[in-house]
C-alpha cells in the first residue's frame, strides 16, 4: 500500500514540474485565458469527449459521481500529440506539440468511491507576426505561453443502486505571459512589454448519475454537472523594456523597469452539462452531451481589443461504443472496444463579427493489456477551429492520444496471518 501511495505522489511530481509545458501554437489562445483543454480519458476522447458513459472499471474524468460506480482501483494516465495547419487568405503555416494530458487514480470503499486527478484546463501559445507591415494593437509581434491547471480531489456516494452524486474539489494554479514587442521605422531599438499573471483558487463541481433499465437487455443512463462561478486570485506583473532583437531572434535588453500593478480577481464561469445514453451491458452503448459555459464574463487581461467580444459557449457531443464479445477466449480482436464520436462547439469568442467555432470527430480503439480490465486507449481526432472570413485564421488539427487505465483491488482481507 505505502509503495502505490509513494509511484503516486512521484507521477504528481513529475506532472506538477511540467505544467508550464505549452499545448497549443492556436492564435486564438491569445484571448481570455487560453484554449480550452479537454478534461477526459482517452477512452472518451475516442467518443468525441463524451461524458455522459460511466462504468466500474475506468475513471470518468468529467463526472464526480462515477467514482462511486467504481468496483475496482483505478490508474488512469493519458498523453496527446497534436498537428495544427493554420492558413488565412494569403499563407499557410504548420505546428505540433506532444503533452502530457491526465493522471488520476479512484478507489471504492463500499458505497463511497474517492478520486484524485491532475490535468491541465486552459492553454496558452501563440507568436504572432503581422505582415506586410500590418501592426496587431500597434505592435509589431505578440506571443504568449502558459495555462491554467487543476488538481481535484474527488468524493461520490452511491444513494441507491441506481443513483449516485459525487462533487470535486479544485484547486486552480498557473500562470500566462504576454509579450509584445514594438517597433518603429529608422529606430534601433525597440519597446517589450511583458505581462504575467499568476492564479490561484478554489473551485468546486458537483454531479449526478441516475441508471435504470429499459429492458432486461437495455440501459438507461441519465447525467448532470454543474459547477459554479467561483473567483480566483490573480497576482499581476509587468515588466517594460528597450530591447534589440538579433537576426535569430535574440532579445539584447538595453534598459529593464518594472511597473507595480494591483492584483486582481478572475471570474471562473459556471458550467453545465446534461448527458443522456442507452445501450447493453458489455456490448454497445450510444449517448448524446449538452454542455453549457457563462463565458460572457471574459476579459482580457493585458490587452485591449474593441474587435472581441466574448459570448456564453455551448458544446454538443454525439458518441459511443461497440464490443464483439468482451469475454471471448479465442478471438482477440472480438475483446476490443470500438469506439466513435462527434462534436460541435460554440467557442464564445467572437472576432471581428465572426464566431469562432470548432468540429471534430473522432474514434479510438481499447486494447486488453494486461491482468483483471487493464486496457490501453488509443483515439484519433480531426478538427476544425475559427474561419478565413474577416481576416481571420482557419485551424485544421489532428491529435493522437494514447491511455493507460490500470485496475487492482486495494483493502483486501487476508485469509490467513
């Protein structure tokens, strides 16, 4: 037991130590507090994110009550590798990057079931560069990084056979640069700001799972979170310098002031989600997901930009699952999990007059690896961000994500001293 609680607290180490890792080169992640991450397994990735499935053998990342439907403990770790082609009406560019996307553990103990997680929630990584002499904000470049991540500490109890609520306890850190560097004609030097922030807070989500049959052979499931509007302490700083900048890129700095700012508080929107499936135990499952997000509240906080407003955002998620036979001794390939998505997403933001919007779909597959349900997930996505009207950028992304969910039992009884 002491060495699992030891391989535990190192792996949150390693997590915590590289959360400064950027995840995104999205220009888009220029505004609010970054991109979105998607908070999930890669077993739901391949389900177009899909958080409305629960069972008692993965850890649902996404509902707080399933860890009360857990039967075994659960190791859950996942990765991502994205490609992203950007294009506008003139040029086309390219980026990837590879991240390290979840690690989570959930244990039963009788009708209680506890989780702890560790992921990234927001995303920020842009270097943007007008040509032709254009000027963004009248500067001549911007580039940000950072992000927001989160550890929960989650807790869920199972009321009845068929219902079970469950809450998560967040605690919010992280920081975001921006920089920006300007430059004028027949002038050596130039002018760099940067801005940072750092936040810190506390957030909380509660969710509800109600399963009933329809059939002897058929399963209703029904689910709901929400989590409200909670503040978060932001500590702001700014630094203004004169800069030469080399031929590679280099910055010289020639003169360096900081400027003190007030600290400052960051609205975290409320959300909500409704999930609804159907399906047979063991063989196939197919559900649908509405999720709700007060992101009107948004702001910029290092630059003002009168061409952006920010809007409340939707999500709407379509996706299941296929089995052959799960318990079939003599065909591997009938064990394997098939699994298939779509999703739609209204963003919020709001450039220039033009949504910005994204797609993809996906699919997975889960292969048995190992003792009792151990399985490694393998999921694909394409998807499409934002749009070339108005002068804006068009993101086409492919990731790779690839899972590892482990099971043993923990608190067994010895039979003999």
């Amino acid at each position: 037991m002491i060495k699992r609680f030891v391989v535990i607290v190192a792996l949150l180490g390693i997590v915590l130590t590289a959360s400064a890792q950027e995840g995104t080169s999205s220009p888009y992640s220029f505004y609010g507090i970054g991109l979105t991450k998607f908070r999930g397994t890669a077993e739901q990735r391949g389900m177009a994110g899909l958080g409305a499935y629960s069972d008692s053998i993965h850890i649902n990342l996404q509902n707080p009550a399933s860890f009360a439907k857990l039967r075994l403990t659960a190791y859950s770790v996942g990765a991502s590798h994205q490609s992203l082609s950007l294009e506008d009406a003139n040029a086309s560019e390219s980026a990837s990057h590879t991240t390290f996307d979840y690690l989570a553990l959930g244990f039963p103990a009788g009708r209680l079931g506890f989780g702890l997680s560790v992921y990234p929630s927001t995303t920020v990584g842009y270097n943007i560069k007008p040509d032709n002499g254009e000027s963004l904000s009248s500067s001549d470049q911007f580039t940000g990084r950072g992000g927001l991540n989160k550890v929960a500490l989650s807790t869920a109890y199972k009321v009845t056979d068929n219902f079970n609520i469950g809450v998560d306890f967040q605690y919010n850190f992280g920081n975001i640069q921006n920089k920006s560097i300007r430059f004028q004609d027949d002038i050596q030097f130039g002018t760099r700001e940067i801005n940072r922030s750092d936040f810190l807070g506390f957030s909380f989500k509660v969710g509800a799972i109600y399963d009933t049959k329809l059939t002897e052979n058929l399963d209703l499931t029904a689910t709901a979170t929400y989590m409200p509007s909670t503040t978060i302490n932001v500590e702001n700083f700014r630094e203004l310098a004169t800069v030469i900048v080399g031929n590679s890129g280099q910055e010289l700095v020639a003169d360096r002031q900081d400027i003190e700012l007030e600290d400052s508080d960051f609205k975290n929107p409320s959300e909500i989600s409704l999930g609804l499936g159907i399906g047979k135990a063991n063989k196939w499952y197919a559900g649908l997901e509405y999720v709700n997000s007060q992101k009107s509240n948004f702001n910029n906080r290092s630059f003002n930009n009168e061409d952006v407003i920010f809007d409340d955002a939707s999500k709407f998620k379509v996706g299941g699952f296929y089995i052959p036979k799960y318990n079939d001794l003599t065909s591997y390939l009938n064990r394997i999990v098939y699994r298939l998505g779509a999703r739609y997403e209204e963003t919020g933001l709001n450039l220039r007059g033009e949504d910005i919007n994204e797609f993809g779909i996906s699919f997975g597959v889960g292969i048995p690896a190992g003792r009792l349900f151990t399985n490694a997930n393998l999921s694909f996505e394409y998807g499409q961000r934002g749009t070339t009207d108005a002068g804006l950028i068009k993101e086409s992304f492919y990731n790779i994500i690839i899972g590892l969910s482990l099971n043993d039992k923990w608190f067994e009884k010895t039979k003999f001293n």
